[in-house]
C-alpha cells in the first residue's frame, strides 16, 4: 500500500527536476503528514459511513469522498460502505472512476464494509451462517460479487457479518467456517482479504471470534476491532433487539478487553464515535484508555474514523449531534492527542 504513494511522490519529484513524466496523482502522500501519529505503523482513514446521511440522502456520492479524506481532512486513507453503491455497483466505468479519483488525491483505499437487508419483514438478510445450506451458499455467491467490486475499487478486503437466529454458538461457528473458507478461496485469488467485525450475534463476543481465527488459521482471514458499545453487546435487552444503536444491553462485553483480544487478528480498526462532550472527550469510550492498549499492540494499518452522530440523527435519537464533518474532525484530534 504504502510503496504504490511513494512511488508516485518520487515521481513527481522527478519531473520537477529531471522533466520525467510523472504520475496523475497531484497529493503525494508523503506530503500530508497529519494522518501519520506518534506511532507511524498506524495510519488514520475515514469510513464512507461517516456521511451515511448525506448520501443516502442524495447530498453526497461516493465518487466525492476521495477529495473530502484528502481536502477536508488531510489524510490518505479511504475505508468504503458498499450500501450507497448498490444501484453503481454494476456500471464498471463508476467504480473505475472511484479508483481513478483515490489515486488523483493520493488516497488508499482500504475496506469495504458490505451490508445486506432484508426487504421481507421478520426476515433475516442473506447471511453465511444461516441454518439453510441453500442460504449460505446464495449468500458466499453475493459476497463474491462484492469481492470485485473491490477490487475494483482498490480495496484490500471486505467485512462481513456473521448474523444467525435460533442456533448455538457452536452450530453457528461451524456453519460460518464453512461459508468463510469458500469466501476466502476466491478472495485470496485476487489478494483480498475476508473481515470479521464485532458487530452483531455471536460476533459481540470476542472469544467466539478468536475461537474461529484460530480454527480457520489463514493470512486472508482477519478482525475490524470496532469501539462501539453496541458493538460488544452480545445480547439486548428483548424490547431493544432490533435497535443497533441502543445501548439497552443484557450482556455487555467489556469493550477494552474486547478490542485487546481482537488486535492480533486485526487489518483494520473502526474508531467509532456518537457524541462528545465539553472537553471533546466522545462520551461513551475513553479514547486514552483505547489508544493506550492500540499503542501496545503490533497492529500496523488504518484506523478508520466512524462517526455515527449523522445516522443516529437519521434514526430518531435523541441528543446534539454534531455534524459529520465536525464529528469527524473530533474523532481525528482525540487520536491525534492520544495515540
């Protein structure tokens, strides 16, 4: 990642000097210091899901964030949220365009976070570790489709989710190895890699997850460590199940533990923030706390700043959210101060 950004600052070091023809990009990374923090191994990148809002209300295309990262921010990594894509993701001239405008403004593009729903209500959406073999094996198929996409786009990987109903951790654990291993013997033909995130079911849990890293065991399977409260609930309160946002948990994992156990698996970080209060601090993590147990880690990579105020606002809850540009900018200086 970080070869192809200097290759094109020496190029254009080059072509002051020596009149070689240089790459297209006009914002070498090295140029932008303010994305490297203390610790140089980890790098600062906004997810896509930041401006859910403005996009999914036609303010926004995706085909803008590349500046945004770059102008708005001064940084060099772009992580993406395939949901705003669905009606493009077939038109292979848009997603070039994508890749072509990350490479004008010397952005790498990281994950794709890939969602699905359900349109029939009650009903789970295409999940790799439903019950029915038939369902799983439509939902690697889909999967697959998004494993183009980018690597079209020139991401490095995909997330995906591991969503079940009814069944026991162990049932899901296996029926998820099963979908994960066929997913990853077509990613890895194309040098992507499969992302688990805490988020949601079994996934809550960080020692389910490390239990199936450890039974898969490949270099294309990873985890996207998320800060979110919602995120370590393994199980809600039964009149808060179908709120992600709530924080009505029944079983709350330990959130800093929780990061801690998945950091040696991890090829990214989501750093999730909703409101902050009158020092900055986001109110509901201890960004000191958590860059404190990152800086001991061996993580290299992206940190992804995710901003959740604007969908929060989208969704009816209550409370002063700030801006999407705003909330981001918060989440950039608490790094910055702690990492």
């Amino acid at each position: 990642m970080m070869v192809y950004n200097r290759r094109k600052f020496f190029q254009k070091g080059l072509s002051a000097s020596m009149g070689v023809v240089a790459s297209s990009s006009v914002y070498p990374f090295e140029l932008f210091t303010s994305e490297l923090v203390s610790k140089d191994s980890i790098k600062i990148s906004i997810q896509l899901y930041s401006y859910g809002l403005d996009l999914l209300n036609g303010k926004m295309d995706v085909l803008d964030f590349p500046k945004i990262v770059r102008e708005e921010f001064g940084l060099g990594g772009a992580e993406y949220w395939n949901i705003p894509m669905l009606k493009k993701r077939k038109n292979k001239n848009y997603l070039g365009e994508i890749r072509n405008r990350a490479a004008d403004y010397g952005i790498n593009n990281t994950l794709l976070l890939v969602d699905f729903f359900s349109t029939e209500k009650g009903k789970l959406p295409l999940s790799l570790c439903s019950e029915k073999v038939e369902e799983r094996n439509k939902a690697v198929e889909a999967h697959k489709e998004w494993v183009d996409i980018a690597n079209e786009i020139g991401c490095s990987g995909i997330r995906v989710n591991l969503r079940s109903q009814n069944t026991s951790p162990s049932e899901v654990a296996k029926v998820s190895e099963e979908s994960l291993t066929k997913l990853i013997e077509y990613s890895s033909k194309q040098g992507l890699t499969i992302v688990i995130e805490n988020h949601g079911g079994y996934t809550s849990d960080p020692k389910w997850v490390v239990a199936l890293m450890k039974k898969i065991k490949n270099k294309f399977l990873g985890t996207l460590p998320d800060f979110g409260t919602s995120n370590f609930c393994i199980r809600k309160e039964t009149s808060q199940n179908k709120d992600y946002f709530s924080s009505n948990c029944a079983d709350q994992y330990d959130k800093y533990l929780g990061v801690e156990e998945l950091l040696p698996y991890a090829k990214g970080i989501s750093a999730k923030s909703r409101q902050f209060d009158k020092l900055g601090e986001e109110t509901e993590t201890d960004y000191k706390k958590m860059m404190s147990l990152i800086k001991k880690s061996d993580f290299e990579g992206y940190m992804a700043i995710e901003y959740e105020g604007g969908m929060m606002q989208k969704f009816g809850h209550k409370g002063k959210f700030l801006s999407s540009k705003e909330g981001i900018m918060a989440t950039k200086s608490l790094i910055n101060k702690y990492l």
